[in-house]
C-alpha cells in the first residue's frame, strides 16, 4: 500500500475478501465493463453533449495515453479540483486508468487549502476549470506551483495559458470509435491500494486525507445499487460536486456508470434552471442537500414542471428535518432517502421500503452488513439502546488511517481500528438517529467549516484580541458560523473587514463567519474555559429577538 497510509489489518482482508465485499477490481475495470456492455447508451448529458459509454470510454482511453506520456506514472498524486463537467469524468477515469492518485479538491478552495494539499501528498500536478464566475483558476494553479516544486504539470478543463496542458487537446479530435492500444491502455491500478484520496470534513487546522483504495471504494460504490434502486435505466441528475464522496459514489457517478445508467450533468442549482431539466431529462435520482432542499421547498416553482420522473430524492451531508422530508414527498411525488455518512467511509441509508416512522425521522442503518458501529460514552463504553452517545465505527469501506498523520491518527482510531465520527447519534430498532455531535465544526448544510482553522486566522488580525466561533441556527443552512470576537483596546473592527480579511487569506469562501459579534468579555468556566454553549444560547437569542429563528434548543445538543 502507498506509503503514508494504514492498511487494514491481514485478518480483516481475508474477511472482507471471503465474504465477498473486497472483488479485486479497480474502479476503472467497474466501468471498462460496464461500457463494453452498454456501449450505446447514453453516460453523461451536459448543456447540448450526449456522449455515450463507447465514445466516453474512447476518451478516457486517448486522455490517459496522454497523462502516460507527459510523465505521470502509477502511484504519483494530482490535486483534482475540477467542476461538474464532462472533464471531470473523463480526467476522474484515465487517472483510475493509469494508477494516479486525484486529492478530489472542492471547487471553493483556494491557494491556502490547495497548495496545502500539493505539499503533503507531494502532488506532481495540478487539475483545474479554467475560469468559473469571475474566478480564473489558471493563476491560481501557477501561484501553487510557484509555491509547491512538486507540481510540474497544470492540466487545465477548457482553454489552457502557456505552459499548461488543455484537458480538450490531450483527449485530441481522434475517432471515439477507437481504443488506442498501447501502455496506457493496460489497467495500472493496484485494486489493493489507494484510488483516490478525498478530504475530511475534519476539525483540524486544515482537511486531513483520506486514502480510499479500489475494493474498498468499489464497494462502497456498489452497495449502492440496491439501496437506491440504481440501474441501467437510472437518470442520475448531478447537481453538488462530483469530486465529493456523496455525488461520486453514494451512489454517484460510479454507481451510475457501473449500472449502465445516465448522469446529468447540471448547470444551475436553481429551480428556475433545475425542475425544467429533471423534466426534460426524465431525472429519478436526485441528490440533494439541506440548503438546496429548502431553497426548493419554498420556490413555489415544483408545479409549474412534470417532475413525475423524479423516483427518489436523497438529503446527504447535514440532518434534515421530519417535516421537510414529508414535503419532499409530497411536492415532489416520490421516495425520500436520508443518507449520512462520512468521507471516512461508513454511510447510512434509509431504506427505500422503510416505514414512515424511520423515513421521516431516522439516519438510516449501515449500507454493509460488514460496518461494525458502536455507541459509546465518553470512557468509550457502549451505551444501551434509546441512549446519546457517540459514533464509532469499523469496515470493510471504513479507512484505518488518515494518509500521512500518525499524530491525527493517534486519536481520530482506536486501538482496534475503529473510525471516531465525532457524531452523538442513538440507535433504535437498529436505526441511527443523529442527536448533536462533539467535533468542533460547523455543518453549514452539509459544507463543513473547521472552527479551528478559521479562529486560526482570525487571530492573525492585528485588532483581534482573542475569537470563539460558534454554530448559529440558520433556516436554509441549519446552521452558519458566528464569530465572537473580542478586541484589543482601543481597536474597532466591521464585519466587512473582518470578511476581506479572511478572503485576503486565500481561503474558501464558505468558511467565513456570516456574522460578528464584538463582545467585552467571553463567559467563562471556572477552569477559564470558554463557555462555547453560553455563546451559541447569545446568539440563538439574538437572532430570536430578531425575528430571525424560532428557537430550536435542540441544535446544539
Ligand atoms: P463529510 O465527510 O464531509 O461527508 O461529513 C460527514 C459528516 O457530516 C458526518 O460525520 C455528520 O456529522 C454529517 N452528516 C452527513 N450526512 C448527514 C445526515 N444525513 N444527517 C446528519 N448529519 C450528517
């Protein structure tokens, strides 16, 4: 296995290999058939493109021939930070193809995260969009191989600047009838080692790694297919990024592709530019998030569009509540599955047959018979059934160890491998239900913001004597970061300068507080401690008072 990265343990991959989970085979193989036996269907649809499984595999073949001959080699590591676009599947595969590793980046990162990134997995290239909105990723992409030696390559998704390569040009303007047969076309990858690496929506400084190898993510990715009913006539509509593990693979672009199905690619996450793209593509799998799911709701727009297609529509990444499940259901007229899990592995689901009760209520239960989960208490003794506690967790898709960080290991695992999720959650009847969570971050609607990281660079401000951020309630987000900041004499700070601030430190824009409060002194323990549950009952009556939110006690359990 790569270097830096924790195998599971002998005895736990015979198991896994035994009962059926681990198949040995990479995740290009998992596609490489699928389009030998669906090579006319349609894989992707993105604005005017269709491009079937033959002229897509076609693709992927002439681009990995390419990444062989720029000098990338099996086992070295990119930074992937590519949008939502034919691109991304095509540079996703070939890399799988060649057994090149891609750190799957978030769109909204920014020179801080990437070339962090770039310098911990000594990344060799970099994969970008050329420019989105008003934002040009091109000078990003140099500025990080100013910084990080090990960056040779700029692989750039539309037009490339000098000294970068253009994904378009790579793939070239060859037959996607043929399959170019040479080196590259052969499968690189070690269906035992690591696939890709994707980011921990963690509580450190910055995002650990988080090495997922070919069976295990195979796996994952096929679980799947029952669970949500994925199959070869699935229109799968891709609307959050696909370089996340949710829209990737639970069930994703690998699902889909696996199953012969369709992905569609959207543009927009509006509902003025989403319904009338599920209506004309037919779309019956539509995963979506809190904020988006919201936004949807309250849009007025579901009955203006025949959403009939719509088969099952998926909330990940944050909890959403019962009632707007039930309106889920019935705005749109189908199944509603809540999926919760973690970039670490283990994802639940409820089941599509659930009852009611659960549907509307629970997390769901483990995706594989393998997951191993415990409830424990805070001396790491299971509690019964009904009772709080938090997650642990083990599996045959669960990592052992994030990659490079024995230090962040030491504590993220116990000593018997299993996965700390940080989330208090109970269990009844076999189902999870996620009450709170003890890790130091704030979910804004599934987007995860490290608390320390960004005091961290809070407390770079000059005027700034001492932050506390905490979680406020927030009706689309479910929560938003609020800063409490305390100054040093004399000194004045506005919320708009603190928010240049931290954009000046080249950070992703959604981690920035949505709202300061300057506070004379902070509520302490008797220990001297912040009292970080005295400032989120501040704010919570704040925006109270403020007509904002009704309060919800529960939030911050
Ligand atoms: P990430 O690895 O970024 O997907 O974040 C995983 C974390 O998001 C989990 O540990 C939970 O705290 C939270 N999470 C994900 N899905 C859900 C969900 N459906 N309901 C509640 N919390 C969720």
């Amino acid at each position: 296995m790569l270097e830096g990265c924790t195998p599971w343990p002998e005895k736990f991959q015979r198991r896994y290999r035994e009962a059926g989970y681990w198949e040995d085979i990479t995740l290009w193989r998992m596609f490489e058939e699928s389009a030998a036996e669906f090579p006319d269907h349609v894989a992707l649809v993105f604005e005017d493109q269709r491009i079937t499984y033959r002229e897509l595999e076609s693709r992927i073949n002439r681009l990995a021939v390419k990444l062989v001959e720029m000098g990338l080699q099996d086992r070295d590591r990119v930074i992937f930070q590519l949008a939502n676009t034919p691109e991304l599947v095509y540079t996703f595969y070939a890399l799988m193809k060649i057994g090149v590793i891609p750190v799957m980046a978030l769109p909204a990162h920014r020179f801080t995260e990437i070339s962090h990134f770039a310098k911990h997995a000594d990344a060799v290239g970099y994969l970008i969009p050329d420019k989105v909105r008003d934002f040009d990723f091109r000078d990003l992409a140099n500025d990080v191989a100013a910084a990080v030696s090990s960056v040779q390559h700029i692989i750039v998704a539309g037009e490339a600047n000098d000294g970068q390569a253009s994904i378009t040009d790579l793939i070239g303007s060859g037959s996607d009838d043929s399959v170019p047969d040479d080196q590259a076309s052969k499968d690189l990858g070690d269906p035992s080692d690591v696939a890709l690496m994707l980011l921990s929506g963690g509580t450190t400084a910055l995002p650990k790694l988080i090495p997922r190898t070919h069976n295990d993510y195979v796996y994952n990715s096929r679980q799947h297919r029952d669970l949500a009913e994925v199959d070869a006539t699935t229109v799968f509509l891709a609307l959050l990024p696909m370089a996340h593990n949710y829209n990737l693979a639970c069930p994703g672009l690998l699902t889909t592709l696996d199953c012969g199905g369709r992905v569609v690619i959207a543009t927009s996450l509006n509902a003025e530019k989403v319904f009338p793209l599920i209506e004309k593509e037919g779309a019956t799998i539509v995963p979506a998030a809190v904020p988006l799911i919201t936004k949807w709701l309250t849009s007025g727009m579901a009955e203006k569009y025949d959403l009939s297609s719509i088969k099952t529509m998926m909330n990940g990444g944050a909890k959403l509540a019962p009632e707007l499940r039930q309106r889920v259901r019935e705005t749109f007229g189908c199944t509603f599955q809540d999926s919760f899990g973690t970039g670490e592995g283990l994802i639940n689901v409820t089941r599509l047959d659930d009852d009611d009760d659960v549907i509307l209520h629970s997390s769901g239960r483990p995706i594989s018979p393998g997951d191993e989960m415990k409830i424990v208490d805070e001396n790491g003794h299971e509690v019964s059934d009904g009772k709080k506690g938090e997650l642990i967790c083990r599996g045959p898709y669960t990592i052992r160890g994030y990659y490079r960080s024995p230090k962040n290991n030491a504590t993220a695992f116990t000593e018997d491998g299993f996965y700390h999720t940080g989330d208090l959650v109970s269990r009844r009847d076999g189902n999870l239900y996620v009450e709170g969570r003890i890790k130091d971050l704030i979910n804004r609607g599934g987007e995860k913001i490290s608390i320390d990281e960004v005091e961290n660079h809070i407390l770079a401000n000059g005027k700034i004597e001492n932050v506390c951020i905490v979680a406020m309630p927030d009706p689309q987000y479910g929560e938003k970061a609020c800063a409490f900041v305390r100054l040093k004499e004399n000194m004045d700070i506005t919320f708009d300068e603190l928010s240049a601030f931290l954009l000046g430190r080249d950070i992703a824009k959604f981690k920035l507080p949505e709202r300061l409060e300057i506070i004379e002194n902070f509520p302490l323990s008797p220990a001297g401690k912040i009292l970080r549950r005295e400032l989120r009952r501040m704010i919570e009556d704040t925006l109270e008072a403020e007509g904002k939110i009704a309060v919800s006690r529960e939030i911050d359990a």
